[in-house]
C-alpha cells in the first residue's frame, strides 16, 4: 500500500456534479506513453462500462475523444476523466450520443 500521495503515479481527481472520482492511474509519462495513452488508461478503468470503449488519439497539444455514448452525461464524465492529463492543452470531444 501507498504510505502517502507522493508516491502515487497518475494520481487523479475528477469530479462531475456531486459525483466525485479518485482514480490512480500506474502510467506516468515517458517516451513510451503518449498522452493518448494515459488517456486510454484512465478511460479503460472508468466504472461506467461504455466510456471504456472510446478511443483517443492526441496530436500538437490536442487530444480527441471519439466513439459512442448512450447519454450527454457519460460524454461529459468522460472529458473530465482525462481534463488533467500531461500535456494535453486542449480536448476536442467528438463523442456521439446515441441514446
């Protein structure tokens, strides 16, 4: 176990509306991890199902969410989700709601 936070890596709080979501993500950036990727990590562990399954790609400072999502919620949650990622400027969020 951890003893303090300074040892956590990709350590992140998000929070949306009254929810919020401490999530502790083992990708710290280097030469192998893009932000997409750091990205793809914290998404792949997101308790809601489907915000799992969106893909990210990131270039010049912009990274972009796309896919499906069943509600403007869970599009929402999923920005937030990756809003502090290192490196990322800007989120361009092209996720469709479907529902």
């Amino acid at each position: 176990m951890f003893r303090d936070a300074s040892q956590l890596t990709g350590f992140y709080t998000t929070s949306c509306e009254r929810y919020v979501v401490y999530l502790r993500v083992e990708c710290p950036m280097n030469d192998n991890n893009s932000p997409a990727d750091v990205a793809k990590k914290i998404l792949g562990t997101n308790s809601y199902r489907p915000i799992r399954f969106l893909d990210c790609t990131f270039e010049n400072g912009v990274l972009t969410l796309g896919g499906r999502l069943p509600s403007f919620y869970l599009k929402q949650v999923a920005q937030i989700a990756v809003a502090q990622v290192e490196g990322v400027e800007r989120i361009e969020n092209r996720i469709e709601v479907i529902g």
